[in-house]
C-alpha cells in the first residue's frame, strides 16, 4: 500500500468513526421522531403540525373548517411517515 493510499484509508476511518459517534449520542435522532395524538382534532390543527414538523407548505380551502379528525399512533415515526 502506498502513502498516498495509507492516508486516503485514513481520512475514511475518521470520517466513518466521527459519523459514528454523531449517530449514537444520546437524542441524535429523537428530534426528527413523532408520536402523533390528536383525537378529535380540528383538521387544520393537524395540517398546521405537518406543515411545520415536515417544512412543507399546505393550502387549505377556506370551506374546510369544523372537521374533526382523529389520529393516534403509539408508534414513534419520521416526518415522512407523518407526512
């Protein structure tokens, strides 16, 4: 193995612990998970908290008003899944 291949595999070994160590501290993901409880919401109340956990901008017919919604997950999920 040449130098220059010693401190490429190198510099891939510190990237992949740092990665590592970034991945297992402690509520590294537990920001991004959601456990949704929301029985007999307004619709809107539910729309709102998907447009801001998943950044995604929603436009709601101003008829839509007074629906009520339950959703209830005992399941922890990504901002995709609750999208």
């Amino acid at each position: 193995m040449t130098q220059q291949q010693m401190i490429n595999a190198r510099k891939i070994l510190i990237a992949l612990v740092a990665l590592i160590a970034i991945c297992n501290s402690p509520g590294a993901f537990a920001q991004s998970l959601i456990t949704p409880y929301y029985k007999e919401a307004d619709i809107r109340q539910i729309v709102e908290a998907v447009a801001e956990i998943t950044g995604k901008t929603f436009i709601i017919d101003p008829r839509v008003s007074g629906q009520k919604v339950t959703m209830i997950s005992s399941t922890a999920m990504s901002p995709e899944a609750f999208y």
